[in-house]
C-alpha cells in the first residue's frame, strides 16, 4: 500500500524518535489516522525498518484484518464502525439488541479495556501498541483513565494520540505526549494522493480548494455525489433564500459550507483573496461588515452542538435563513 508523501516523510522523523507517547495534532483532513497507523503498523511490525512496516508479515496482516492481538484501538464506536473495526462483545450486542445506539464519545467501557490490555503480557514479542483516535472524544473521566496510564505505563506499550483539537485535551495528557503537529501537503502532493485515489483530474483544482488544502477533506468531497458541483452555487443561494443547494447534505457538512462562506467573505472585507470559493461566486454580494462578524460568531458557537439529533428540515432552514439576512444586510459588490 502506497503511503502519501507527505505522510511518509512524517512517519521517518516520528519513528526516529524515542518515547512512549505521541500526541499528533493539527487541522482534520491532513492523515491523523492514517499516520497514527503508520507508525502503529511499524512498531508491531516483524521486519520494519526506519522507513515503516515491511506490509507483508504476519504482524502487518493481523492489523490488515483487524485482528492484532497487540494493537488497541480506543475510539468512539461511531469511529469504530466507520473504520471497520470489531466492536467489543459487551458493545455489540447492546448495538445489535437495539439497547442503546453507538456512542460518539469515547466510552469508559473502552477505556477500562484498554488500560487492562496495556498491563497484558505482548502475545507477539513486539510490544504493544494504543491509537486513541479523535482524542478530543475522551470525556473527563475517560481522560482522567488514560492519564494514569500515560503517566506509569506497564511494560512495553506506546500510545499514539490524533485529534483536531488538542486545546480540549487535559493539559496533564499533553504534557506526557511528544507533541507533532502534522505537516501540510503541497498542492502538488496533494493533487498526486487525490489522483492516486481515483479523482477525476479535472475536479482535483475545485476540490482542493474547497477543502482548503486539505487532501482528506478534498477527497470526500469529490466522492460526494454531485457536491461538488454545486460548491460553487453556495453563496448565492444563500443569498437567495435556497436551501435545495444543500440537499441531501448531512448537518456537519451544511454548517462546514456556511461558515466556509463566511471565512471568504471575511477575507474579501479586508481586500485578501477567498480560500475555499472562487472569488466570481460573491459576485454582488457584500455584507455589512457588523453583521458578518456577528454571524461568524454565530456559527462557532452552532459547531459545539451541530451533533445533536436536530431536525434535518428545520436546521437547514435556520442556517439558510440567517445566511439570506447576513448576506443581504450590505451594498452589491461590484463584478
């Protein structure tokens, strides 16, 4: 399996170093996950050298099927399932029983086995391995676990920490952590990783720049139905009123695109270029500038609940409908 190379290059200089904890850190959508494995897969690995896993021994098989007796992957049983990875017996057969649905957070459940598989004996000789993967999801007493492990861990295990957002880390973990934070890609990395992941040449441009460089972010994006084809369209739908712009969009996208729209139209206020839309899509749109500080405001404050079981409908009509007003409250801009 071909690594990025701008995954690659990270994977050498972390693998040279020496510890027991690392913390990685950085805006989504630049390979968290994707190193975390790196060096995971290393660490276990039977025949790794200073440049990662051989990806062909035994060791780099069971983590290819999941099956690793020395790897524990402590994440939300959202994250679990979505990566495809086996849900403990306890979690799955609550899900399946229909007692609960699968958490977001990092449960305590989780954190208890992983504190008692750090204590375990390695079954394979190479140590043992704990991607805690997005750290942000831990809760204060699933954090407070993970810190005593941090700070006696038994035997031979090292721990790799990925979030987005190390702030909502406690500052114990990080400070227990040799702390990364990911490099980004150029834009010809970039381009070369979304053209090794099958994306059409000619939508590699748009899809960069709506996921403002970042390759992960890019890549859904041109996977996703026709998103992309419609990005350019936002800011003047929401001028207008027209949330069919935003269908079959998930809530955490709708918002990303708003407060995308927002960070442009920022930026043009103060004479700088738009990141993520091209600068003919706010053609004859400018803001008062009050009201558009106050919406950005607005729209943070909307990211710390956007995961609540909210009305798909009516989210989309309040974000529309603020947008329409903010957008609306200033002089045309001129083409």
């Amino acid at each position: 399996m071909t690594v990025a190379s701008w995954i690659a290059h990270q994977r050498g200089v972390l693998l040279s170093q020496k510890g027991h904890a690392w913390l990685l850190q950085g805006p989504s959508g630049l390979g968290h996950y994707t190193l975390a494995m790196e060096l995971a897969r290393a660490w276990l690995c039977e025949n790794a050298s200073g440049e990662g896993a051989c990806g062909t021994c035994g060791s780099c098989h069971a983590i290819d099927v999941r099956t690793h007796a020395d790897l524990c992957m402590l994440m939300p049983e959202t994250t679990v399932l979505e990566l495809e990875w086996p849900l403990s017996e306890k979690a799955q057969s609550e899900i399946d029983d229909k007692k609960r649905k699968p958490s977001k957070e990092i449960r305590v459940d989780a954190m208890r086995d992983a504190v008692e598989f750090s204590q375990r004996t390695s079954a394979r000789g190479r140590g043992k391995v704990v991607v805690v993967f997005p750290a942000e999801q831990m809760n204060h007493v699933t954090a407070n676990a993970l810190l005593k492990t941090l700070e006696e861990p038994a035997g031979d295990v090292r721990f790799v920490l990925a979030t987005e957002s190390a702030h909502q880390l406690l500052p114990t973990i990080r400070s227990r952590c040799i702390s990364h934070t990911l490099l980004w890609p150029t834009p010809q990395d970039a381009a070369a990783w979304l053209t090794g992941q099958g994306v059409d040449a000619t939508k590699i441009a748009s899809a960069l720049q709506a996921g403002g460089g970042r390759p992960e972010v890019a890549l859904s994006l041109a996977r996703s139905g026709d998103a992309l084809s419609r990005w350019a369209d936002i800011p003047l739908s929401l001028k207008a009123g027209d949330g069919s712009v935003f269908k079959d969009w998930s809530a955490a996208h709708q918002l990303d695109a708003v407060q995308k729209t927002c960070h442009d139209l920022m930026t043009l206020a103060v004479g700088a270029e738009p990141r993520f839309f091209p600068k003919k899509a706010f053609q004859g749109i400018q803001p008062d500038t009050v009201a558009l500080s106050t919406w950005s405001r607005q729209l943070k404050e909307s990211m710390k609940t956007i995961d609540h079981p909210f009305n798909a409908g009516l989210l989309t009509e309040s974000l529309v409908s603020n947008a329409q007003s903010v957008l609306n409250s200033g002089q045309p801009r001129k083409p």
